[in-house]
C-alpha cells in the first residue's frame, strides 16, 4: 500500500505551544512516496524494563540511526492522517494490525521534553488519532522506520 507525500503542503497538524523542531531525518525528508509494504515498525517493548524511559528512548533512536533505517518523519504522519477516508491507515490496521506507532523522523522539544507524532487506533471510536507523544512512551511505542538495503 503506498502512499503519496506532498512536500510542497505544509505541515498543518497542531503542535503543542512552545515546541520547535530539533531533528530530522533527512533521507524521510526526500521521500515523495512511501510503500507501506517495505514498512517495518520496530519495537522494543520489555527491552527498557528497569531502564529511564528517557535513556530506553535515547538507545532506540541511536539503535534505529545506527542501523542505517530511515526514521519517517512527521509530514509522512500527517499524510497518512488527512487522507481521504484514512485508506492506508486502515490497510496497516485490518492487513498489518498495526494500531499504534510514532514517526521517529521528526523531533520537537521544549528544551525540557522531546515529543514525537503518534498515531493510534480508537476501537471505542473506530477512528484514527495523532498525538505528540512524550519519552515515557515513544521507548515501548512501535517505530516507523524503513529498513536499510545493505
């Protein structure tokens, strides 16, 4: 299932006030299209236990950087959010049943906490969500990423 990214369209999803972007993955940055097929959500879910949330995130973005994936990045997020009738989002869900993951490619901060866009799956709504997630959850959290070739 691809989808089309417009660079061109700005980013339109609310950030919280106060927060500006601090990293970028420059390779998600000039994806015009992604294949979700070559997606893999990378988690690491019982690896953190007994570790700071904030260090357990800290090793997973240096493990996804060090791995050579490229971290998709918000604008990706958003595409997939406003699409028209969520159809890709809802091929991940019913194909994949991924209900939850973070786009690791964009990172706003405060200078206190680092956030990422979440998107997640309401059952009792049968909707889709975003939301900017904050360190205590993005460790555990599933991780768009697509993998390197080498």
């Amino acid at each position: 299932m691809k989808i089309n990214i417009d660079r061109n369209k700005p980013f339109s999803l609310v950030i919280p006030g106060g927060y500006t972007v601090i990293r970028q993955d420059e390779r998600s940055l000039t994806l015009n299209e992604v294949d979700f097929d070559a997606v893999f959500f990378e988690n690491f879910e019982g690896e953190s236990e007994g570790i700071d949330s904030r260090v357990s995130l800290r090793s997973k973005l240096a493990y996804l950087t060090d791995s050579g994936s490229v971290l998709l990045d918000a604008l990706i997020g958003q595409s997939l959010f406003l699409e028209p009738d969520q159809v890709c989002l809802e091929w991940l869900r019913t194909s994949r049943r991924v209900v939850t993951f973070n786009l690791p490619g964009t990172e706003i901060s405060n200078g206190i906490t680092t956030l990422m866009l979440q998107l997640f799956y309401n059952e009792d709504e049968k909707q889709w969500h975003y939301y900017w997630q904050g360190d205590f959850f993005l460790a555990a959290t599933p991780s768009a990423v697509i993998p390197s070739s080498t």
